[in-house]
C-alpha cells in the first residue's frame, strides 16, 4: 500500500505524527464511543493497520518536534505487524477497536499504550517496551503472549479483561491466555481488578518492583489458573479479595516481601489450590481469607511468619520441610495442632517440631510441651504393639515427661493409699527382736521407691492381701520410676 493512498481519518493521523499531536475520533457520547461497538463505526474513525506500520517504519519527522502515534477512538482494520520493527516513538492506540490480533513480536518501542481497547488477542513474545506498557480496561478475547518481554517501567492490566467475548461468554484455550514466561519487568506488575477466564503463566518472569492483584479474579476451574514457578520478585504480590478458581502454583517462587492473600478466595475442590513447595516468602498472609478449598503444599517452603487462622487452612496440606519464624494470630496450641493431625502425608514429626519452636520463639513454653505431647502421641500410633502399650502407660503416668505433675500425683496416690492400708493393718516383723518402729509411710515409700531404703521393706512381712498390695506397689514403683526416667531424658533432649 502506498502511503498516499489515504482517506481523510488517516491523513489525519499522518499529518499529527511528525508532532506526536493526538487525534481523537472519539464523539463525547459514551454508547457511540464504547469500543465494543467498534465493528460499526463508519470510515470516518477508521485507519488501516497497514498505514500505523508505515508510520512507525518510516514516518516523516519535523526537525526539533518528538514524533509519536497517538490514536483514541479509532477501528483498527487488518491486523497490525510490526514483528522487529525499532521505532524511537510512543504509541497510544486508546479506546481502539482492532479487528485483528496486532502482532508485535521482537519489536522494540519507546511506549505502548492501549488502555480500554478491545482486541481478540495480542502477540508480544521477547517485545521490548523501554517505558510503560499499559492495558488498562482492556477487553481480549484472546491469548495475550509476552513471553520473553522486557519492559523498562511498569506493566499495567489493570481492571483489563482476558479470556472473556464481547457478549460476556468463554471460550477454551489450548494455551494460556495470559503468557508472561520469563518476562523481565523492571518495575511494577500492576493488575488490581484483572478479570480473566484461562491460565495466567508466569514461570520464570523477573518482577524489580511489586505485584498488585488486589480485587482480581482468576477462573480456570479444575486446571491451572496462576502458573508461577520460580519466579521471583523485588518485594511483594498483593492479592487483597483477590477470587481465585483453578490451582495456583507458586513452586520456586522468591518473595521477599509479602505475599498478602488477606480476604481472599482461593478454590480448587478436588485438587490443589495453593503449591508453594521450595517458595522463599517473607510473610504469608491469609488473614481473614475463606477456608481454602482444595488442598495446599507448602513442602519444602521457607517463610518468616505466617498470618492465617486455622479456619482458613483446607482438610489437605502438605507441610513436611516448612520452615517458618513465626505465627499469627497467637493461639493456644489446641488449635494449631488439627492441622497437623491431617497433613496428606500422615505423621511428619518436622511439623511438630517447627510449631514447637514457634512457640519457644514467643516463651510459650507450655505451649511448646502441649505441641511435643502430641507429636509422641501421634507417634505412638506408627508403632507396633508392645510399643504402643509402653508409650500409653509413659502418657497415663508422665505425660512422655512433658508433665511431670502428673507423675507426683501418681506417687502421691499410691503413697496415701499404701499408708492408709498398712496403717491400719500393721505387717508383723520378721524378727520381732531386731525390727525398728514401723512406719506406714516409709515403709510405703521403701516399696515404691527402688533406689531409696529406709530399712521397713526388710524388717517387716506383710500377710494374705497385704502382700499382694506390697508387690503391686513394688511393680509400679518400678514402672514409674522408669517412665519417669525416660520422660526426663526425653524433654531435657528437647531443651
């Protein structure tokens, strides 16, 4: 096509780009100039894709002016390719109606702006943008590819729609709809109110700055709606109220700062909502968030605190190898614990014991003990027989040697118990000439204290019943004087 070949709407926007000058086709009336009615407007606010092309190829330039495409309002007809094309211009394309997917691939611009236009898809693979690359509002029917892009600034989609046609339905993709695989944004990833209906795939992509999600939804049921391995950002991902429905893979992913899903509604029933095994987070928030459906695995994981009440965390979680500093809110340890009860891979005694020092952290010492209880406990349930049996009297008696009361007031019993007996039933001496003065009590205590002798056990013999109480006071004292032993062995380990 030659360049003079051109109707009136596009000697317009030849004669303003020398100068970077706007030119608006829009009308003022809101329902004539909603892009979604683009395939109607007349010739009067239609340019060709062929005449932008030339422009940004080639276009003429006007000594100490800034050229640059600036279009609002307009139907953009055959499709835009500008695949390796190197322009120095800004490009505004706003309010546009493109009939067919504009394809910038490997392309290199000063700018690009095509807030609240509607497209059926964008091809922008290892595009680069030295500014701001900005889809604000955007309608896209179709997949979106930035895959390889480098942006210099910010990377805007918000309130921008994908995945979505003009008439409210969805369509399936074979790829993802939204690709940004290995892009570099060096600054902010700017998406508060994106609405999209497929994949969002962001393996490998290098954020400097931020992700702001807040109030985006995310729909790809069943499937994979945020696919985010290894990637790695400059501070934090804000996903306030964000709605989610597919699975959010985070595997690898580095996030110093906060990954805030506070409000948020993350549901994958069936299968795994949230994978963040092998993440480097700064803080978890889950604050306030609905209980999580589906499951979650945060394998592996290195967080500093976690913000999330147990309502919140799903009936599946996969926490083996989750290292973290801290917990909140702070709760009593009764409520922490079901959660490990039903991790998906039965007893994993690491989680116990990153609770345990989570508590140590904040002094709760009797939480921490509370926590070391029920790891024995649920230990004692992997084990054969004979073992459990041991593990249930250590329970009944010292508690595994985390409370240690309990073992007095078991000596205390059977102490009062043994005193009441042979105080009122005196044992007769074995040589009445040679036996000292019979106590009850310390002779109760000789029984059931193997390592003590107070010299009654051997001077005295009692008969009938009373024998049968001395040897069972004799057995218990040994079998708790044993569990004691072990339990205080154990807990001082633990120390």
């Amino acid at each position: 096509m030659e360049i003079t070949a051109l109707t009136p709407a596009e000697r317009r926007v030849r004669d303003a780009f020398p100068r970077g000058v706007p030119v608006d086709f829009r009308t003022g009336v809101e329902a004539e100039d909603d892009p979604e009615t683009g395939q109607g407007w007349g010739p009067e606010r239609t340019v060709r894709a062929d005449v932008l092309r030339a422009l940004l190829i080639g276009g003429a330039r006007e000594d100490g002016q800034v050229p640059a495409l600036r279009i609002l309002g307009a139907r953009i007809t055959g499709a835009l390719d500008v695949r390796y094309v190197i322009s120095e211009c800004a490009v505004l394309l706003a309010g546009c109606h493109f009939e067919e997917t504009p394809n910038l691939y490997g392309s290199q611009l000063r700018q690009l702006n095509l807030s609240n236009s509607v497209l059926p898809g964008l091809t922008a693979a290892t595009v680069r943008i030295d500014g701001v690359l900005r889809l604000t509002d955007c309608r896209i029917s179709g997949p979106v590819r930035l895959g390889g892009s480098k942006i210099t600034q910010a990377l805007f989609f918000d309130r921008a729609r994908i995945g979505v046609n003009a008439d409210g339905t969805t369509a399936p993709h074979d790829e993802a709809v939204l690709q940004l695989n290995h892009a570099v944004v060096e600054d902010d990833l700017w998406w508060p109110g994106l609405v999209v209906h497929g994949e969002v795939r962001l393996d490998g992509a290098a954020v400097t700055g931020q992700i702001r999600l807040d109030d985006a939804e995310l729909h790809h049921p069943g499937a994979t709606a945020l696919q985010a391995e290894n990637l790695g950002v400059g501070s934090d991902v804000h996903g306030v109220r964000i709605r989610i429905r597919g699975r959010v893979d985070l595997r690898g992913a580095r996030i110093p700062g906060q990954l805030d899903f506070a409000y948020a509604r993350l549901s994958n029933p069936g299968g795994m909502a949230l994978r963040a095994s092998g993440a480097t987070i700064g803080e978890l928030w889950l604050r306030e968030a609905a209980p999580v459906r589906g499951g979650m695995n945060l394998r592996r994981a290195k967080v500093d605190l976690i913000h999330a009440d147990p309502a919140v965390w799903p009936q599946s979680a996969q926490l083996d190898g989750l290292t973290y500093t801290a917990l909140l809110p702070h709760l009593p340890a009764g409520q922490r614990l079901p959660l490990l009860e039903r991790d998906a891979e039965g007893y994993v005694p690491y989680a116990y014991e990153q609770l345990t020092a989570a508590y140590r952290r904040i002094g709760d010492d009797d939480a921490a003990r509370t926590v070391l209880l029920a790891k024995q406990r649920r230990h004692r349930a992997t084990l054969p027989g004979y073992a459990r049996v041991w593990g249930y009297l250590q329970d009944v008696t010292v508690g595994y040697g985390f409370r240690p009361v309990r073992a007095a007031a078991w000596l205390f019993s059977l102490l009062l118990a043994g005193s009441l007996a042979y105080g009122l039933h005196h044992p007769p001496p074995l040589k009445a000439d040679e036996a000292p003065p019979f106590s009850a009590l310390f002779y109760t205590l000789d029984l059931l204290l193997p390592i003590i002798d107070f010299g009654q056990e051997k001077a005295f013999n009692p008969q009938g019943w009373y024998q049968g109480l001395s040897y069972l006071l004799i057995v218990t004292g040994w079998l708790l004087a044993t569990t004691i032993a072990a339990g205080i062995t154990r807990s001082v380990s633990r120390q």
